[in-house]
C-alpha cells in the first residue's frame, strides 16, 4: 500500500514539473501551451526528457527546465528526428 502511494506521488510530482515547464517555456516562446505540449509529443520530449530525468530536473528552477525543453525541442524540429 505505502509503494502504492509512492508511485502514485511520484508520477504526479513529474506530472507537475511537465505542466509547468510546458506552461513557463509556451510563455517564453509567445505560443498556445497545447500547441508546444503537441510539439513536444512529436518528438517524444515530455516523456523522453522531463519523465526520464525528472530526478536531475527537478533540483533545477523552472526556468532552467523551460530552456531546456525549448532547446530539445528547437534540436529536434531543427534535425527533423
């Protein structure tokens, strides 16, 4: 029961941190914040990215993490993979 509920945290503390970076980097670029969550789905970047490394992400500030999707994001749609 008590793993259970630490999944649970764990996978809502990550969800978190996606919702706002996503939100943060979508006001950076001037876009809809779906709009970049489709982007970043495209190429694999919310799951891939924030998720995998979320326990090195998340001791960064919200900034950080921002640039970093917006980064991954401009590599990518700029090598088209």
């Amino acid at each position: 029961m008590a793993a259970e509920f630490i999944a649970q945290d764990l996978d809502y503390r990550k969800t978190h941190l996606a919702v706002a970076a996503i939100e943060n980097a979508a006001i950076k670029l001037g876009v809809n914040s779906s709009d970049l969550f489709s982007r970043l789905q495209k190429y694999d970047i919310v799951k891939s990215g924030l998720f995998a490394f979320y326990e090195e992400l998340h001791t960064q500030s919200l900034d950080w993490v921002s640039d970093f999707i917006i980064e991954s994001l401009q590599n990518r749609e700029a090598k088209n993979i």
